[in-house]
DNA sequence: CACTACTTTAGAATCATTATAAATTGCATG
DNA sequence: CATGCAATTTATAATGATTCTAAAGTAGTG
C-alpha cells in the first residue's frame, strides 16, 4: 500500500517535484487495489468531488502526460473521440464494452501470445496492443 | 475496376444520392488497387489538389462519416491526435510505424488467430482489433 | 415542370487541449 | 532559516478540429 512518502518518493526519483497537486493526484491515481480507467474529464470531475483544494485543468493535463511520459500511466485510445488513461502500465489487452463504454483490463494471459508472421525491413515491433469490443448479448 | 457508373449504384443501394461531390470523393477513394489510409485533413488536402471543383469541408466530413456508417469507410484511431480512415473494410489488422506516423495493413493471414480465454456473462465479442507499433531498427 | 426531401455550403459555434505569462512553490545553498 | 533560482501552478487566452446552422442548390418522383 503506498503512503504519501511513498509517492514523494516515487516522484522524486523521476526527477519530478512533488507538489501538492501531484500528490493529490498519485493518492487518486495509484493508491487503490484495482486498476484505474479514467479520461482526462474524469479525472479532473473527481478531483473537484474528492477534493477540497482546487487543482487547474492545465495541472491536471500536465500532471498526467508527465505521469504518461514516466511511464505511469498508459494510454489507451479507443476511438476519435475517447481517449483512457490506465494505471496497469503493464504489458496487456482490453475489453471496450460498446454498451456502456467501459473500459475493462484482460490480464495478459487472457489473450493467447499473438505471432505477427509479416515483418518489415529496418523496423522493429515496439508493442502489440489488442483491443477487444464486446456487446449485450441480446 | 469501378467507374462512376458503378459508383453511382453503390451510392443509390445504400440510399445515398450520386451527388457530384459524392462521386468525387468516390473516385479518389476507391479507384485504387491498394488500400487507402487517410485522415480527414489528408483528404480535403488531396480533393483541393486533385479536382478543380472545391468541395465544402462540412461536406468531407458528412461524406466520409456516411461512408463509415455504410461500411464503405473504417475507422482506425491510433492515439488521442490522429484517426485514420480505411478504404479496406474487410477483417484485417495494422502496423502503425512510429517513426513516420504511416499506417500499414496486416492481412488476415498475417496474425496467428486471436483466441480470448476471458468472457463477460451477458456480453459477447463484436471485433478484436490489433494494433502493432513498429519502429526504426537502429 | 413542380414539388419535396436531401445535400451542400460558408461561416459561426463548440469543445477539448495547449500556450502564455505572471504568481507561487520547492529546494539547494550559504 | 533567509535567499535565489528553476520548476510548477494558475487563470486566461489561443488554437484547431469537428459539428452546427440555416440558407441556397440539387436530385428524383410524379
């Protein structure tokens, strides 16, 4: 369970300060049990509910692309208009429920390991992403 | 090899009028052998440069979302910033090159099935979408 | 032709995101 | 613990892509 020195400490060692708002920020983000789905807007809406200090919009969108380039989140965009942050940096799939438009982690072994078989000369394969739309069944 | 005649068909099944800007972007899209990835800012740059009539950008845009809504169009969307649209509709994958921002096509038989080991009570698969990132080798 | 519904259009409106520049804060140093 | 400086935050303005609007134009039907 990670405690607020814990983030200093996690911010620090990034070479980030930690501010007031970043904490803030970590405790929402990272200080839970299951992995987090958020857009921007989500974020910044629980954050004037959960909060009693303001935090600018402008923090919120440089606080998390910082996180973002750190490696602390990822992003996972599912279409023009919707774009999710994860807090399972780790290497695995999603379910994108159409129905409700929720966000929903695989672990990475939910999804057999995929074999590109083309491959093309001079580039190599940076990351494989996998994103799986379900429905009602009805 | 499709001339205007049959697009004209393939416009007034799907319950589209031919209109001459319709035909237009028709032509420029699908009188191709290869598959065509564009976004909506490439093409509008390409109709101003290929045709000499000049077609409105609201009606790019409610010619190509139409087009996706029949099928002729897919949508691919690779980040928060950039959405691609694809001639080809049929089930297949993509390579998207990091280095250049190009998008490639994987054919079906270029990735090993996708078996999904999870399910949701309720909810069923409606597609599974692989995006892979290639980069420069160096 | 004439009518009607569909389509196109230019420009305005909207929305999310990014830029700006001034105020504030963290922290190393003395 | 005071000082200085760079990093950060902030409110607000700017941007840019997309959508809306309502007026003018066009296709297809009878």
């Amino acid at each position: 369970m990670n405690n607020n020195s814990g983030f200093i400490e996690k911010l620090r060692s990034s070479g980030l300060r930690p501010t007031k708002q970043r904490l803030e920020i970590c405790k929402l983000l990272f200080d839970r049990k299951k992995t987090f789905h958020f857009t921007i807007g989500d974020l910044s809406k629980i954050l004037k509910k959960e909060t009693n200090k303001k935090i600018s919009l402008a923090t919120i969108y440089n606080t998390v692309h910082s996180f973002k380039k750190k490696g602390y989140l990822k992003e996972i965009s599912v279409d023009r208009e919707k774009s999710y942050f994860d807090t399972n940096t780790s290497n695995h799939h999603h379910f994108l429920d159409i129905s409700t438009n929720e966000l929903i982690d695989l672990k990475e072994e939910d999804v057999d390991n995929i074999k590109i078989k083309k491959s093309l000369p001079g580039k190599k394969i940076k990351s494989i992403e996998v994103l799986v739309k379900i429905e009602n069944n009805n």
